[in-house]
C-alpha cells in the first residue's frame, strides 16, 4: 500500500490528482468529491434546494388538498381492513415509493462498492511503487546499497513490474557488493527487450572484470548486434577482439563503427591504426611483406602522428628499396611527433651506410626540426661511430642542455674514453650519468609498467592502445 512505502522511505509531500488515480463510479473519494461539490458548485446547490422545498410544499398542499375531499381509501388484506382518508393513503404510497427508490439505491452502492475500492487501492499501490523506485535510483547514485536495496524491495512488492524494478534491483545487488544476486537480477533482464540492452553492458563488464573473455565477447557481440548505433559495444567488442590478437576481427568491429557514426572519425582512425599496426607486425612476422606494408601503410594514413606507425612504415619502405619514400614518411612523423625510434629510423633508411654519410644524413634531421634533443642525440651517435669526436661532444653537450638524462652522459664517457682512455673524466660522466633523470621509455597509463617498444596491448595488464611516451626533459 502507498502508506507502506511512505512511512519505510520518507516521503513526505503526497501530490493527488482528484478523479484521476480513483476511478470508480462515485466520482473518487471523498476528499475529491467534497471539493468538486464544495467548490464552483454552489449556484446549482441554491437551485437543487430551492427546488426540494417546492417539492415538498406541493406535496403537503396536494396533501391537504386531497384530505379536504370527501372519500376514503379501504385497504383489505386477508382478514384486516384498513381505511384511511384520500390524502393520508397518497401520502403513504409516495413514502412507498421513496423507500423502494431509496434500497436500489443501496443496493447499487453495495454492488459497485468493492471494485471502486479495489480499483482506488491499486492505484495507491503503483504511486508507492514508482515513489519507492525513484527513491530506490536517487540512493543508488548517491552510491547508499542500504536505502538503494530496501527501495528495490518495496517497489518490486508494490509494483509487480520487474522490468520497471529489476534494474534498480541489479544495481542495488552491485552496491552492496553481492555480485551473484546481480548477476542473477541482470540475467533476468537479459529476457526483457526493453533491459536486454542495460543488462548486457552490465554482464559485459562484470565478464571483463574476472577474465572471462568468451562471455564478455558473446554480450560485446549482442549489444552490438542490438544497438549498432552505440559506441560502446564496438569499442569494447574492439578491444577484446585486439585483447585476443585478432587484429582485423578488432578492426572490422570499429569501421562497422564509423560506418554508423557510433565513433567519431578521428577517435575510430587513432583506434585503429593501433590495430593495423600490429596487424603490419604480424603479416611481417608470417612471411606475408605485402600486407605488412598494406597494413602499416594504411595506419600511417589515419594516425600520421603515432611514432610505430611510421616507424614502422619506414622500415618496410626502407627494406622494399623505396628510401626515399621512407625518408618522406619519417620527415613527416617528426615534424609532428620527434621521437628517439624515428631518429633510429632514420639512419636505418638511408641507402648509404657509410658512417660519415650517415652523420651528413643526422645533420639534415637536426636541421629539420631545431632544437630536438634527440636529433641531437642521434647525430652525436652517427659522429661516435665515424669517430668524430669533437662533433659527437658539441652535440651531446646540446643533449644535456635541453634533455639532460642519463643517455648523455653514459655517450659523454663513451667519447671520453674513445679519446683519452678510462680516467677521471669518464668516471666523472658516469658517475653524473647515475644521478641524472632515467631516459623516458614507453609507458603503460593503465598500470605504469614501461616497455622498451610500444604494443597496441600491454602485455602486464592487457589494456588496448595504454601505452604512450611520456613527457620528458625541456624537448
Ligand atoms: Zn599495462
């Protein structure tokens, strides 16, 4: 009952709307009927009184009329007799028919009575309800599992509707931290297509949660299958299928995406050239050159910006005899993201290996992009191994001026040493390589573990497309 609810959750206003919740056909309760008769009705009320009293003057005067006539009426039943005057007998077959009227009045009542209160109760019953599950949905996003359950509980008794109440009971369960009774209450949904929706996100996470990917890619693939125009199920479905090594299965599940326009183009491009990069790795890795290129290639193309793309398109250009191509994607890499495994690159795709050429090729990339410390740091690198010592100390003094990491002095020592054998100078360079700021590595941001190359998975923690180059140093 609505008082029940009331009293468990603290509601205190209690809005009704006369002649609306209660329909019976007495006009509603009393409260609303008072009112209706009460209010704007009075000029009608005048009228209906006025004409009662002529009634009645007309009977008493019919009356009197009728007893001043000469006559009698005899009434004879089995051995009585009874006579009275004309008028006195009228008047006893007018309250004859009042009180006939009178009992099929009541008996009309008493008939339509029960269903009238019946219809009256239900309806306080579904206003308790849906006061319980608004109540149940402000607890739970308030994150109060006590007030959230016990809501879920009365609404559920009050309202009989469990697609209306099993979510708040499912979310309830979660808060409280009982993940079979959630689990249970949102398999339940699962039945409902107005919750199957609601459920399967929640499944899925709850599946992704404890590892269990073969469920969490059958609720990935449902919803998605259900609300193709939602980001989610594509990005998760994307994501397990990447979590899995399917490269194209993860890339196919986020252009289907695009296509919809579930993912903005530029969120869908920067995913997938994390895919297609791995997907160039693989193709690489089997034999297959031509797809390797095709994929990577095609990675480069919707993420110019990301470092393995064209790192590695690069490489594949390079080994294909196309040099100047690579050099033309490494230019553009650099202008937008320097990167120490672009510099790397750069030298490797040079058709000319010769030491002092490679160090005329690091002089371009320095004059590229001025004051890059790992331009720097690579040129100074190209000038050890031609045994340039002057140019490869003037540039790693560059590298301490604007990034001064450990990699510095570690190559300082190399010179040193190359120059004037072990002494008190390399020891000076290492010991201020041991205090210098560690040099920047790939990084996971979901669980901070570093790599020495970039994955579209890391392997510690399984996160997609986590692991980025830090921020380091005044490059
Ligand atoms: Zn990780």
């Amino acid at each position: 009952m609505a008082e029940t609810g009331r009293g468990a959750y603290g509601g205190r206003s209690r809005r009704r709307h006369p002649g609306r919740h209660v329909a019976g056909p007495h006009g509603g309760s009393r409260q609303g009927g008072c009112r209706e008769r009460g209010q704007g009705r009075g000029e009608p009320l005048m009228r209906k009184s006025l004409i009662f009293f002529l009634k009645i003057g007309i009977l008493v005067a019919a009356a009197v009329w009728l007893a001043q006539r000469p006559g009698r009426v005899t009434i004879e039943w089995l051995e009585h007799v009874v006579e009275m005057p004309v008028g006195i007998g009228a008047i006893l077959v007018l309250l004859a028919a009042w009180i006939a009227a009178s009992i099929a009045r009541l008996w009309r009542i008493l008939r339509n009575g029960p269903g009238a209160f019946g219809r009256s109760r239900n309806a306080r019953r579904r206003e308790g309800g849906f006061r319980a599950l608004a109540q149940g949905w402000v607890a739970a996003s308030a994150g109060d599992a006590d007030i959230a359950t016990k809501s879920a509980k009365a609404a559920e008794k009050l309202l009989r509707e469990p697609s209306l109440t099993l979510p708040l009971s499912a979310r309830a369960a979660e808060l409280r931290g009982d993940a079979v009774a959630s689990a249970s209450a949102y398999k339940a949904m699962l039945s409902k297509p107005a919750t199957e929706l609601a459920a399967r996100r929640a499944l899925l996470t709850q599946a992704m949660e404890r590892g269990d990917r073969p469920a969490a890619l059958d609720h990935a693939r449902r919803a998605l299958e259900l609300r193709p125009k939602a980001d989610w199920p594509a990005k998760a479905l994307a994501e397990l299928e990447a979590g899995g090594g399917n490269w194209l299965e993860a890339d196919a599940a986020l252009v289907k995406a695009q296509k919809v326009k579930a993912l903005p183009k530029d969120d869908a491009g920067h995913r997938r050239a994390a895919l297609l990069i791995e997907e160039a790795r693989k193709a690489m890795a089997t034999g297959r050159p031509d797809q390797a290129l095709q994929s990577a290639q095609a990675a480069f193309d919707l993420d110019p910006a990301r470092v393995p793309a064209a790192t590695l398109l690069a490489r594949l250009l390079a080994k294909a005899g196309k040099h100047a191509k690579a050099v033309k994607v490494l230019e553009q890499a650099w202008r937008q993201s320097p990167h120490p495994d672009l510099a790397k690159v750069w030298g490797e795709a040079s058709a000319d290996q010769n030491p002092l050429t490679l160090v005329k090729r690091y002089e371009a990339l320095v004059a590229l992009k001025p004051g890059q410390a790992d331009a720097h740091f690579a040129l100074a690198e190209a000038a050890i191994n031609a045994k340039l010592w002057g140019v490869a100390r003037s540039h790693l003094d560059k590298v301490r001026e604007l990034a001064p990491t450990t990699r510095a002095y570690r190559r300082l020592a190399d010179v040193a040493r190359a120059e004037k054998g072990e002494g008190p100078e390399v020891q000076a360079f290492l010991n201020q390589a041991m205090s210098a700021p560690a040099d920047p590595r790939w990084r996971c941001t979901s669980c901070g573990t570093s790599h020495s190359d970039w994955h579209a998975v890391c392997d510690e923690c399984g996160a997609v497309d986590a692991i980025t180059w830090p921020k380091v140093g005044k490059a």
